[in-house]
C-alpha cells in the first residue's frame, strides 16, 4: 500500500479525532483532500523519526533503490533541512569543510550556526581529507565531477532530482547528497531526500534530520514523497527522455546553454526584458532572469504545447549577437571574521551602495538563486557590487552588516 493509502484507510475509520490537527481531517475545498491524511504521529500512522520498519521507512527504502543509495531519509523542510544535517553529521564546531563557492546561501547560514571555517573553491581540491561539499546540478543546469577526496564528500543536488532518470549512466554524486523532489519531481513544495551511501550511521543521520526539521512533520508532503517513488518506478526514465529530446532540441541554438537535461539558459542580452515579454506575449513564464539570461526548468508535466510555446517565443528574440553563457565565476572577498562571529554580532541594515567596507553580516543572496555573493564575515569591497549588479541588484537593497567595530582575520 502507498503512504496515501495507509492513511486514507486510517481516516476512514470513522475515528473520533482528539488529537492534533485542529482541523480534524476536514477542511473546505481545495484542501479537503490534504485533511483527510493530514494526521499525526499515532498508533497506525507511523512515525518520521522513530519508527523501523513502518510503512515511511519502507517507502524511504524504495525511494533509495531508485537513486542508488543505501539509504534515503524523506525531509518536510527542504533540501536546507538535508543541508545542515549532513554537514551536521560529518563534522564538529571549529572543522574547516571545503565548499563550492556557487553553493546555496543556506550552506553559509550553517556554517554560522555549526562553528565551521569555509575553504572556498571553484575547481575541487583533490587528496584531502577534510569534508567537501560541492553543487551538481548547479542553479543553471552545469554538472560537475565528484571531488576525487579522501575525506567525505557532500553534494547539495537540491536541482537533481530527476537525474537517476535521465542520464545514462548515474552514479551517486557523493557519500551523503540532498535533492528537493519538489523542484523537478512531482511532490508538493517543501519536500526534499537526504541519500546516503552507507558510509555514514543511519541513526546519527535521521537524529540530524529530527534537530534541523519539525517535529511535526506534514503528513501530506510525506504522501506526496510516496507517489513520486511510485511514478518514478513505473514510467521515470521514460517520462524524463522525452524532455531530454527537447532541451538536446533546443540547444542546437548557440544562445542556449544546456548540460543539465531539465534546465535551459537562454542568453539574450535582455534576459528581464525578454522575460517580461515572454510572459505578456506568449504566456511563457520563466524560472529566473538577470540582466542577460532566462533560465526555464522543465518536467515531463510540460505540454507539448507549453513546448511549442516556448519554441515560438525564442524564436521572436532578435538575434543580439549573444551566445549561451553558463554559471559565472568571480574572486572570493577577503574573509575578516569567522561566519559564527559576523551572524551573531551586534549588526544594522545599510543600503548596499554603502556597504563597501564592511562586514557582511548574513548571506547576501538574491534568491532566486540564492547564491550569495557574500558570506558572513567577509568584507564587502567594490568588486562585490559588481558582482551584484550582474544578479540585478541596483545598490538600493538594504544587506545586514556588522556594527560599528572591529575585526580580526582567521
């Protein structure tokens, strides 16, 4: 039985409910049927965190046969939730853990709560033995290599999701790595994997994934997860071919850049211009722009007339001269304070345009793509505003920064 119906046979038991939630399986349409299994943790419903071999650990199980894992723990908080579990998992307060400088603004926020020092780098380091957490997929749609380390290596695949379906052949992208089935899969939002080849205890790792999510974990999502492992066994690779044939279409144009099966980048020279017109003109809504590109995510759950929409509209671009552009790379700030002591030091909001000389506070992330282009305790210098400008940022955005002080390198 999936997890949706383990639960819709528990709720038609005609059960008088006095019990959490307040809504008590019956709320007014559209959520009606997400009441109906919306529960808590019971006898008979099972339990996220502590149950061995109910009917979430078998469906957790199957879901890791699926992407070849070990094992797979399902998250109601996001690929975030996975990423400080993992990292959590690895190492202890004070631990340097090398990272993809392109990685996820939610990786600086657990550096600052876990004590750890960030190595930064674009092309991964080989031989050590400290942690390493890359990003493959990126945010545009570029595959990388797994570090080849001696240490544990961690992949923050938040964009990943459908790739053990559509590349041939797949191999895990690391010891322990997060993917968020909501972005590509069909799975309500918030919903996420931790997967695990083995090398890492089992008990340790669902601990970690107790402490960073809630302990009410939603009943729904979790159903959600379920069908998703089920639509991926029964048609996922043919499903997921038939996108890959569009986007191998669509990158014979020299303004597209596509690695990534699921994800095109569009390079116009107007990405926000364009963007805006797509959608007025042609009803094509795209993920993200910046001043040169659009990014479009794709899923078997396109059309294809929402394919031959999005054919039409590129084909209205003028051609500008401007040819695909992948991820971008820029030089790391200088790091001034440890992210622990930037995040929780006395700080203000400045605009932007005058922050140049000082301590970045929080991540400076534009989201999407959430990638920051500071991290807390590094310094803020001109090059940096640069670097927003490429993500559109006009100077007037208020950035957290440290208050009035010192500092001291690490």
């Amino acid at each position: 039985m999936t997890l949706r119906e383990v639960w819709e046979a528990y709720a038609g038991k005609g059960l008088s409910r006095f019990h959490m939630p307040g809504h008590k399986g019956v709320l007014p349409p559209p959520f009606a049927g997400a009441a109906r299994i919306d529960l808590t943790e019971l006898d008979g419903t099972g339990d996220l965190y502590f149950e061995r071999d109910g009917a979430i650990r078998q469906s957790e199980r199957g879901m890791a046969a699926l992407f070849g894992a070990e094992d797979c723990f399902y998250l109601t908080g996001g690929a975030t939730q996975g990423i400080f579990a993992m990292l959590a998992a690895v190492t202890g307060p004070g631990d340097t853990v090398h990272l993809w400088r392109g990685c996820h603004r939610s990786v600086t926020n657990a550096l600052a709560l876990l004590d750890l020092r960030p190595a930064w780098f674009w092309d991964a380091p080989e031989g050590v033995t400290a942690p390493v957490l890359y990003t493959s997929p990126d945010y545009y749609g570029k595959l990388y290599p797994r570090p080849k380390t001696e240490g544990p290596v961690l992949c923050d695949a938040a964009h990943g999701a459908h790739l053990p379906f559509c590349l041939t052949p797949y191999a895990p992208p690391g010891n322990l790595w997060v993917t968020s089935a909501h972005k590509t899969l069909n799975a309500l939002g918030q919903t996420a994997l931790l997967l695990s080849d083995g090398s890492a205890d089992p008990d340790g790792l669902r601990e970690q994934t107790a402490v960073f999510g809630t302990a009410s974990p939603s009943f729904a999502l979790l159903a959600s997860l379920d069908a998703a492992r089920a639509e991926l066994a029964a048609n996922g690779a043919l499903s997921w071919a038939r996108v890959a044939a569009f986007t191998k279409k669509l990158a014979r144009d020299s303004r597209v850049f596509v690695d990534d099966p699921a994800k095109a980048v569009v390079t116009t020279g107007d990405g926000t211009g364009d963007a805006r017109r797509f959608a007025e003109e042609f009803s094509v809504v795209c993920e993200t722009a910046d001043r040169d590109r659009m990014v479009f995510m794709l899923s078997p759950n396109n059309t294809d007339g929402d394919f031959s929409r999005l054919e039409k509209a590129l084909s209205s671009v003028p051609a500008r001269g401007a040819r695909a552009r992948g991820p971008d790379k820029w030089d790391f700030p200088e790091a001034v304070m440890t992210p622990r002591e930037a995040f929780f030091a006395p700080r203000e909001r400045v605009p932007l345009r005058d922050a140049v000389g000082r301590i970045a506070a929080r991540a400076a992330a534009p989201s999407p793509p959430g990638v920051p282009f500071a991290a807390p305790g590094e310094l803020l210098g001109k090059k940096t505003l640069d670097i927003a400008a490429e993500m559109c940022y006009t100077g007037e955005e208020p950035i957290w920064v440290v208050r009035n002080g010192g500092h001291r390198t690490f």
